[in-house]
C-alpha cells in the first residue's frame, strides 16, 4: 500500500512519529508550515528526522507533487494530527497547500481519507466541517485512544490510538475490549 501521512501543527506529533514507526506500507510524507515548528516543539526532531520512515517526503507548497494528482495513484491519506484550520479548508473545498490539495484529491477519487482531529473542545463550526467531511466520505478520528487496555505508559496511550488508525487502514488488528468473552 502507499499511504500518504500529512502532519499540520495542531498538538500531537507524537501521534504522527508513532504511526511512522509502525505503518509497514509505503509511506510518503508532507509536513507543514506549522507541523514542522510542532515537530520541533513537541519532539524536538525536524522533518528530516523522520526521513528514514518514509519512501519520500514532499514539500507542502508544492502543488505539482504526484499527491497533487487523482491519476498519481495512491491507497489513502492520513492526516495525523490535523488541525481545525486544515480541516476548514479541506471542508471548504480548497486545496491551496499540498495538504489540503491531496485530501481534495481524496475526496473526488474516493480515496481514503482519515482525517486525526487533536482539538478539545471542538467548536459547533469545527464539528459541523467533520460532519460534512464525514458525509463525503472522509474518516474523522479525533485523538482519543482507548484506555480498555489500561495504558501503563504515555507510548502504550499513543500506540493504542496509532493501532487503531492502522486498523481503520485494515493493516493491523488490535484487541477489543472484552474480545476474549466474544468469541
């Protein structure tokens, strides 16, 4: 599979270094403006650092980039952390930034989208732009890992989200809660 990872600059790269780390697929990165200082300020990493996890990295402002293009084929792309600015404009229908053009792309070639909401509270406007997302077919995973397995650790609360995006993608399989008296 090829999986294009966007990260923006709400709160939460560890989230995104996370799914790097551990999505087996073929992984193409674009990080902006704002994910780049939050990479710097939350991990202390540039997106250089993340170079060994992906296939290739692509600039957010260049809008000539195969993710650009529905017939540069691609299997889906996660936004991880977005934030409520990206999601406005993707839910506007503009595609000014690579970003915001792959998850257009997405949308009108019925790729999958998932779309990592790290912002509480949401506003009514926020959750109205994620209904509507929603409602054209994008995934909206607000950043809220499951605690059923109780986490012993702030890596055990991020990969338990980050599982739970792989298996959304259908590239890995997490435990359910109380899935041993199910079967």
């Amino acid at each position: 599979m090829k999986i294009v990872v966007g990260i923006t600059g709400s709160s939460g790269a560890i989230y995104a270094l996370d799914f790097l780390k551990k999505c087996q697929s073929s992984t193409y990165l674009i990080v902006s403006k704002w994910g780049k200082v939050l990479l710097r300020d939350e991990l202390k990493m540039s997106e250089k650092d993340l170079t060994p996890l992906v296939a290739r990295s692509f600039s957010d402002d260049d809008l000539t980039a195969p993710p650009a293009s529905g017939s540069n084929r691609f299997d889906a792309f996660v936004i991880i952390p977005a934030s409520t600015s990206t999601i406005g404009k993707i839910a506007s229908g503009l595609g000014d930034t690579l970003i915001t053009r792959t998850a257009q792309v997405c949308l009108k070639e019925r790729y999958p989208l998932i779309i990592c909401v790290r912002e509480t509270p949401l506003s009514t406007l926020t959750l109205e732009q994620c209904a509507r997302l929603s409602s054209y077919g994008a995934t909206i995973m607000p950043i809220s890992p499951p605690l059923y397995h109780v986490p012993d650790s702030v890596e055990e609360y991020v990969s338990a989200f980050t599982d739970k995006v792989l298996g959304t993608l259908g590239l890995k399989r997490s435990p359910g809660w109380r899935e041993e008296e199910f079967t």
